[in-house]
C-alpha cells in the first residue's frame, strides 16, 4: 500500500495535537509504515455511557479520519466491560456504575453518532467484551501482577482522592489496567486521546513490551473550551454545541463562540489551512465565526443547510431584526436613583437573573446589552438609564422591553 510522504503525514496528524508521547517515535513509526507498505493500527476506545456526542468529542475522532484518509487502520474499541467499571479519569468521586443492558443500548446509539465524524466502512470496530469476558479469574490475577499500587496512585485523580483521604474502590483501579490490555489485543501502533489519558497509554507501552510487542505512541488532543470560552465543552455545562443539532441551532451557538478562543476551533474543528485561518481572525469576528460555522456544520449537515442558516442567522439576529413579541417588565420606581440603576441589580429587579453572582457572572461574560443596537454593558455596577421602551438583552435572543412602575 502507498502512502503520502512523512513530512506530509507529520504536518496533518501534528496539527492540533497537545502532546505526543514519546514524540519522536511518532516519525519512525510513520517511516516503518512508507518502508513496509503496512497501515499504523489507530486505537481509539469509547465507553458507551449515553453520551450525546458534541465537537469537543469529535476532536479525537476527526484525528482518526486524518489517519483514515493517509491511509491507515482506525480501531474503534466500544468499552462495553470498561463501561462497567467506569472512568475514573478526572473524578473525585466514584461513578455510578452501568448495568450491561444500559451499556449495550448505549453503544448502539453512541456508534451511530461517531459514523457522522468516523468512516466506520473502513474501520474494525471491536467490543472489549469478547476478551474480558472470557477471561478466567487466575488470567485476571496475571495481568494485575504486572501493575503496582505506587503506578496507580501516581494517577492525578487517584493521588488527589488519596491525599483527600477520599475511597478509591479496587474495581476502579482495573480502569486503567483493562484500557491498557486493549492495546495489547489489538496490536495498537498509536492510542488517540486526552492528556488525562497519559497514564493508561504509558502503561500499555509497558504490557505491550512484556507481551513482546512494538509499543505504542499516545496522541494527546487538547480539550476543547465550551460556549463560555473557559471551561471544557460539556453538556451538563449547557456551553455544547452538539453534532445532532439543526444547522440553524448550531450557527446561533458558532456566533455566541468568544473571540479568544476562535483560533482553537478553526485548528481543532477544520482543516483550513492556518496562513488562510490567520487571514480570517485578521478581519471582522463575525465573518470568521461566519466561516468557521460554516464549515464545521456542512460536516453534520447538507452544505445547502449550512448556508440557509448562515442567512437565517443575519436576517433574525445580525440585522437586528426584533421579536415580533417582546415581553414588557416593570421596573419598580423606588428601585431607581435620578432614573439610574446599576446593572446587576437591574438584572434582578427584571427577574432575568436569580442572583446577584448570576448577574455579574453574565455581564463579565458579555451576555447583557441594552437598546436596539445591543450595546454591551460592560461591568456590573455599570449605572443604567431606564427609559420607557429601553430594550434589555440577555444573551442574544432573550429581551424584554422596560418600563418604569409608581415610586
């Protein structure tokens, strides 16, 4: 089989990668495979824990179809016996654990949702069950006598959970023992993953050398920073912009994307090339935003889609064109000095924020504006002019009109 040239290889699968461990193996891998005509086995293993799936999963799975298209072997694992135990990764807790009929429902649905991102044709799709499971105690006692205590407490999340004086349970120190077993049984070249992932692929180097194999290399994707612009993109953060939603849902969330952190999801998200990426940010936000929305959602949807929500979008919400129904909220009197009110506070005497933090937390964010032209208030004790008629913005579809009620 042919493969491109190293150097084009390397320039594709190194862009939005964190970390490579060890790096430099990466490249005399990549020359092993020219020289030999024989594809990289890419592991990725996914625990099918009912995850809807959104952009910040699709940044290791689009690493996979990088790897695809080069010409290499993608190997999805479906972690339907690691599922059981549960990833500790990250978690000061323990997790609660699934039964196997939730864990079989889920992977279907989960399989589904990766063939959006994965060309699963060409893919070996295998369930670690089929070894797991056949495993006799005595063969479980073997593979646990590979790994000590002092390697697993070296994990942040169990170091973190041990000083706290918090439990660590015995099952879920298997977790990372069985991630790294799967490396062993499908001869994995290259484990794709999360930085909190270091320690499992380090340790399947390790069995794979005892089972007398070439060892792996990790590649580390970086996480991907939600709506918010800080914290990672997680559904129950409700800062997600999922790859299931309506072209038009996900382009409002694309414009809602922080300035900041534009450059990190044109490089995780597309494949733009970054002197083409640099010329976009040089230019107006919202025409980058524009693009990269673009872009992004004709992978999830028909390009037809993607392009009548981008006009959608700046009909209703970048024109300025107005709700054909705004609700009205009094504004008490006695809750004004001289006609003034501080922002915040206006916030909650309006009752669209429940606290006063609510309140700051939104205006430092950039979420209130005021008027027709949403002119963005700027700190929380900002004084603001009530005026009859005066438009108050939360976000960028959420407005009421104001009016002033009796001192």
């Amino acid at each position: 089989m042919s493969f491109p040239p190293v150097e084009e290889q390397l320039a594709l699968l190194t862009r939005g990668v964190e970390k490579i461990v060890p790096a430099e193996e990466l490249r005399r891998k990549l020359e092993q495979s020219l020289r030999s005509g024989r594809p990289l086995r890419v592991k990725y293993g996914i625990d099918p824990t009912g995850i809807d799936v959104h952009l910040g999963h699709t940044v290791p799975l689009r690493k996979i179809r990088q790897f695809q298209e080069l010409g290499h072997q993608a190997v999805i694992i479906i972690g339907n016996y690691t599922a059981l135990v549960g990833d500790p990764s990250g978690r000061d807790q323990t997790r609660a654990r699934l039964t196997q009929e939730q864990v079989e429902n889920n992977a279907r649905d989960y399989l589904n949702q990766v063939g959006k991102v994965v060309d699963l044709s060409r893919a070996e799709v295998v369930h670690n069950g089929d070894w797991f499971s056949a495993m006799s105690f005595l063969d479980v006692l073997e593979l646990c006598s590979k790994v000590t205590v002092a390697q697993l407490l070296t994990r942040e999340d169990f170091a973190k959970r041990y000083a706290a004086e918090q439990a660590i349970f015995l099952h879920e120190c298997l977790y990372p023992v069985m991630q790294a077993w799967d490396s062993v049984k499908v001869r994995a070249d290259v484990e794709l993953g999360g930085t909190e992932q270091l320690y499992s692929f380090m340790l399947a180097r390790d069995l794979q050398r005892d089972q007398n194999m070439p060892q792996q290399i990790g590649m580390m994707t970086p996480i991907l920073v939600g709506l918010d612009g800080v914290r990672r993109m997680g559904k129950s953060l409700g800062n997600y912009i999922g790859i299931g939603e309506s072209a038009y849902d996900m382009m409002k969330k694309f414009m809602q994307v922080p300035d900041a952190v534009m450059r990190m999801y044109f490089e995780l998200l597309t494949d733009i090339p970054l002197p083409e990426v640099d010329r976009l940010l040089a230019g107006h936000p919202k025409d980058a935003k524009l693009t990269l929305a673009r872009h992004v959602i004709s992978g999830y949807h028909p390009s037809p889609e993607a392009d009548e929500a981008a006009d959608r979008w700046q009909r209703e919400i970048s024109q300025k064109e107005l709700p054909a129904e705004i609700p009205e909220v009094v504004v008490p009197g006695t809750a004004l000095e001289q006609g003034r009110i501080p922002a915040a506070r206006l916030l909650q005497v309006t009752g669209l924020s429940p606290s006063s933090s609510e309140a700051r937390r939104l205006i430092s964010q950039g979420g209130v504006s005021l008027g027709e032209d949403k002119v963005r208030v700027e700190t929380h004790d900002t004084p603001i002019d009530v005026t009859p008629g005066l438009l108050l913005w939360v976000g960028k579809k959420r407005v009421v009109r104001l009016s002033i009620g009796p001192n």
